[in-house]
C-alpha cells in the first residue's frame, strides 16, 4: 500500500524490474502539495543517465542523500515519474514520465521536504536524433577526413557509423536549448568504399536513414590528359581536363596558379587558364578526396606570345614643330620587348614609322602647322610584333614662334627646386631646415628669383626675390596652402585652407573667407596682376575673387571625377584655368582648352599647374614630378628622378 496524505489510499499494483520493485499507482492518489520547508530535506547529488527520450520509459537511478524519511513523489520538472522505488537510504529507481524536449530538475519530495535544486539533478529529454545533412558529402577511401554531420537531438551520442563502420573520433555540439537546433557533430571518417549512410545513436536511439545522411568514399582524383596542353602567358585559354573522380573538384592550378572552373563531371573538367611564366606546369585538381598526383599526362606548357598593345598614349606639342609621345609600355607576354614603333599619323594617313627601342616616350619633330596629328605605338618581343595601340588625342601644331626664355621650376615638399628649359634655379643648394612641409612657389617678374611657402607660414627667398615677412612661428586657425606675387614682386600673398589670407609687401589685402563657412576647403590662390586683386580656389571648384579681379565662372556645385587641387590665371588676366588630381582642366573667360588628363592614367596625381605666357597653353606636373605639357614647350620632368621629396607645385 502507499501511503495517501489528506486523501483516500489508492489502489497500487507492483512492478518487477530486476530485483526491484517500482510502486506504479494505477488508481486517482490524492496528493498534498509539498510540505512546507523543514530541516534537512532531500539533497539529489546525481542523475544516471541525465538524458533519456521525450517518450519516457528510461530507468534513472538518483543518488543523495537523506531518503530514508517516506518518499512521497519524484517529480521530472512538474511531472511525477511513471514509478518509483526507493532501493536505500541513498538511491531511488524511478521511470522517466513522458515530457516536451528539454532538459527539466529531478525533485525528491519527502516528509521532510522537497529537494532543492542544482545541476546535479538536471535531466535532458531529447527526442530521436535526426540527420540532416553531412559535409562533405565525399572523402578517400582510405578515410580520415574531417566530417560535419548536422541535424538534431545529437545529445548524448554514443556511435556514429559510416555504413557498419565507426568513426575514427567524433566531438558533439549541441544547442543550449530547445529551438537552439542543428546541433553538430565532428566526425573523423573510417576507411570504406560505395556510398553509405551515416548514423547517430543516442541513449533515445538510431537516426533514420535517408538522402539526406549520404556519404561516398572515393578515390583521390587523377589526371589523364590535358587540351590543350600549351597556350599563351597571359592565359585566357579555355582547356579540358579529363581523368578520373574529378567529381566535386573545389580547385584546379596550373603550378601554382588557381584557374577558374567552368563546368565538371566526375571525368571531365572545364577551366580557364591562369597567367603564368614561359615553361611548364603540371595541372592538379583538388576534390574532398585528396589532391591529383603529378603525371605526365597532366602537363600544360606556357609559351611566349607577341607582346600586348601599349596603352595610355599622350601626345604633347613642343615648341615650334615638334610633339613628345609617352605611353604605357607594353606587356611582354612572355618575352623580353626588343622594340616600340611610333606610328604617326596625318589624318588618316600613316606617314611615319620610327623604332623608338625599349622606350616609353619619344619627342617628334618637323610636323606641320595646322595639321591634326595622331600617335600609336606597336610593341616588338621575341616573337613577333604585337597589336598597335589605341590613338592618342588628336594634337595640332599651331607654329607659334619660340622665343621663350624661361621654362618651369618644380618643387617638392621638403624644399628641392628642380629646374628644366631656360629656368635657373637660384636655391636652395640643400633643402631648408623646415618645421612644416613645402606647399607653394611664386616667382618675380623679371624670373631671377622666387619664393617658397611653407604650411606653417614660413616663407623663404631665393635669388633676386625680397623677403617682406611670413607667419612663420605665429598661430594659425588652418594650414597655408598657396603662396601668390604681387604684380610688381614688391610682396605677396599667402592663403590658408580656412580661406584665410595674409598679406607682405605692397600685396594689399583685399579680403578672405576666413571664419566664413566653406563647402570645401581652399587649395590655391593666383593674382591678378591687371586688377590688383587675386582668386581663391576650393577643392570643389569653387572661385572666390577679391579686389576687382573678375569671376569668371566655377565648378562649384558640379560633380567632379576628382578634386580640384590648383589654378593659373592667363597671362592677360582675362581667364583661368583649374586642374584637378586626375589631371581634368576646366577653362573660365579666354583661357583656352589645350588638353587634360582627365581618363588618362596616371602614375601619380596632378598636384598644380601653371600657365606658359609666351605659348597661351599650360603644363600640369604630378607628385611624382612627371610634367604634361598642353600646347606648351615639354622641357623634362623629374618622373624618373623626383628631387628629394614629393613635388607639390609648379611655376615658370
């Protein structure tokens, strides 16, 4: 009989399991709630097994202590076991009751209480574990390949079999909850051959099989042959690999380069070619099953091709008659380039072809006025010759007489001058010491002289150029950024990216936008020697003109490729020019277009211009001291030997 509290007694039958009995009640037990709190209640230490299926039926054996007052009910979360029986004063035996998966307190409830609960009464009810999907799907047939299984109810496994054999090793993860699902398993594949399905056994039971558990073991793949077996350095080719278990290839290399699959089957692959390097490699494919071994059937043979159209020609006239052409060179394709052609052109017609040898520029002469002339280049390997590259920009030759004396000076942030055409440089013979970098140079009016500014203020002079003052050790709101003459050299200006401006000299001031708002900051300043005044120039495009000097127009407002970085006033102060970091030239009042860079590539950005006052054209110079010339003499450049820094600004 089992004792009935605060009810009738119920009608009980036994239940033999082992040699235990387990008390089932089969009738309607009354039962009080738990007995208020009193000393030294039931304590479980231990729960074996922790898991069992959300069926129930699974015998749990709960350990602790101080079971030896009547045990009034064992409670899995709220639900009674099925049975119970208490085997000592330190052991009962209980059935798992049927609950929802999840992982519930076993509660002991006796005269004294209710067991409190800890993590060492926790039980799990899973459900029949479930495999969904297994990655990869294929491995050797030696095994030993990592493998993750995905699916759900994996607590507690115990075997994972690969058909009938084992797994090497295996490691379970599972979700910290219910809904937490897929759980996943690691598992290290045995050796085997065919397809098989893979199972999960927990304490719950074996997981089904379906497609979904597949797994294939195979042979590592092997090349056969390859076709083509040779094509060009650039790749490109598109070839076939044939062999066997090619199925499931995650990579194909030509050496050590990885070529792009196109398609696949277990005997056939697709791919294109990588670039590579005259000679030859052996093509591998890569499958879950291991890596191709090199065979002679799987060699591919890289041959030299005639070289590749040189690209980025630009053709710019200097002086009188002549034009220097540079381009990109060429790519060799395999083979040492042995020569360029320049290809000139008349209009549509060819009237001269020169081998300029391994160079990337050359300067033609005797072209005629008013001509429209255009430049290919032609590039000449071990080969052969290769395709001729697209046309430069259309140049026509106006014949302007050349009598200019001057030619254009660059100088770079740490203070270097570099001087090309009739320029002279009058300073410094070694950099400055300098507590901020170089940012602009103005010259005199008679050209024997020039200054040099500073982004700190600090203005040096050189030649026959007078030093009226600078900002040089004073606090600045912003940076300067430009540095203009006044018309007779008898001062200048200084201008700070806030818009700022400083005046030396007779430069007189005129205004600024300092403490004014800015929708981009300034970046130059150009004096207007026939007014007096000067303009202000923004990285946006925007001009702001002080002192009488006219405004001719803007790029304020307008979407740029690039910023804009400087700006040149024509030489009778009736226009300017703006150029941008990609080379892009806009044109204001009568400042003629003569050309740009803008598309053209660059090796390094545009940093300034500055305008030739004896041709109306402008040259345009990079911080790597690369000069282009526009309807302007090209005297040089330092592209090749920058001079001691990178170049900031350019000046006649």
């Amino acid at each position: 009989m089992v004792e009935a509290r605060h009810g009738r007694v119920a009608r009980v039958r036994r239940i033999a399991v082992g040699a235990a009995t387990l008390v089932s009640v089969v009738g309607m037990t009354l039962v009080s709630a738990a007995p208020a709190a009193a000393a030294n209640p039931p304590l479980v230490t231990a729960v074996i097994p922790s898991s069992g299926s959300v069926l129930g039926g699974q015998l749990v054996t709960i350990t602790g202590v101080r079971f030896r007052s009547p045990v009034t009910s064992v409670l899995f979360g709220t639900v009674p076991a099925t049975a119970y029986f208490r085997t000592s004063n330190r052991s009962i035996t209980a059935i798992s009751p049927p609950h929802p998966s999840g992982t519930v307190d076993v509660t002991v409830v006796s005269a004294r209480g209710a067991s409190t609960v800890a993590a060492s009464d926790q039980f799990t009810y899973a459900g029949m574990p479930t495999v969904a999907s297994v990655s990869p799907g294929t491995g050797p047939t030696e095994g030993g390949n990592q493998v993750t299984i995905t699916g759900s109810d994996f607590t507690g496994a115990t075997t994972v079999l690969f058909g009938t054999g084992p797994a090497t090793a295996f490691s379970v993860t599972t979700g910290t909850g219910p809904g937490s699902r897929p759980d996943s398993i690691s598992a290290v594949a045995p050796a085997g051959s065919g397809t098989v399905d893979i199972t999960v056994t927990t304490p719950v039971g074996t997981s089904a099989v379906s497609p979904a558990d597949r797994y294939a073991f195979s042979s590592p793949p092997v090349v056969s042959s390859v076709s083509p077996s040779s094509g060009p350095v650039p790749g490109g080719s598109s070839v076939t690999i044939t062999g066997t278990d090619l199925g499931g290839a995650t990579e194909v290399d030509f050496g050590p380069n990885a070529a792009a699959i196109t398609a696949g089957t277990a005997t056939s692959i697709t791919a294109t070619a990588p670039a590579g390097t005259v000679g030859t490699v052996d093509v591998t494919v890569v499958t879950p099953s291991g890596t191709s071994p090199k065979v002679a059937g799987d060699q591919f043979t890289y041959d030299a091709t005639i070289p590749s159209a040189p690209t980025d020609v630009v053709a710019m006239a200097t002086g009188v008659s002549g034009a220097r052409v540079q381009w990109t060179r060429a790519d060799n394709n395999g083979s040492p380039i042995t020569g360029n052609l320049l290809n000139e052109y008349e209009g549509a017609t060819r009237v001269a072809v020169v081998d300029v040898g391994d160079f990337s520029s050359f300067s033609v002469a005797n072209l005629d006025r008013g001509a429209l002339y255009t430049f290919t280049v032609t590039a000449i390997n071990g080969v052969g010759r290769g395709p001729e590259s697209a046309p430069s920009f259309p140049l026509a030759v106006e014949g302007l007489p050349f009598t200019s004396t001057t030619g254009y000076r660059v100088v770079a942030s740490n203070g270097a001058v570099a001087a090309s055409g009739f320029d002279s440089r009058y300073g410094p013979t070694s950099p400055p010491h300098l507590n901020a970098p170089i940012v602009g140079i103005a010259s005199t009016a008679d050209d024997r002289g020039y200054w040099l500014a500073a982004a700190d203020g600090g203005v040096f002079a050189y030649g026959d150029a007078p030093f009226y003052g600078s900002m040089g050790g004073k606090v600045l709101n912003a940076p300067i950024v430009g540095i203009a003459a006044s018309h007779d050299s008898r001062g200048y200006w200084l201008v700070a990216s806030d818009g700022g401006v400083f005046s030396f000299g007779d430069a007189v001031f005129h205004g600024s936008r300092g403490g004014k708002y800015l929708n981009a900051p300034v970046v130059g300043i150009a004096g207007d020697s026939r007014n007096g005044g000067y303009w202000l120039v923004a990285s946006d495009g925007g001009i702001f003109a002080f002192g009488g000097a006219p405004f001719y127009g803007s790029t304020g407002g307008r979407r740029l490729n690039a910023p804009v970085v400087g700006m040149a006033g024509t030489s009778d102060h009736g226009g300017y020019w703006l150029v941008a970091s990609d080379g892009g030239t806009f044109t204001f009042g009568d400042a003629g277009f003569a050309g740009s860079m803008g598309g053209r590539h660059l090796n390094a950005p545009v940093v300034g211009m500055e305008d030739d006052s004896d041709t109306g054209g402008y040259w345009l110079v990079g911080s790597d001291g690369g000069v282009f010339a526009f309807n302007a003499p090209f005297y040089g450049s330092d592209s090749r030997s920058r001079p001691g820094g990178p170049v900031v600004a350019i000046n006649s």
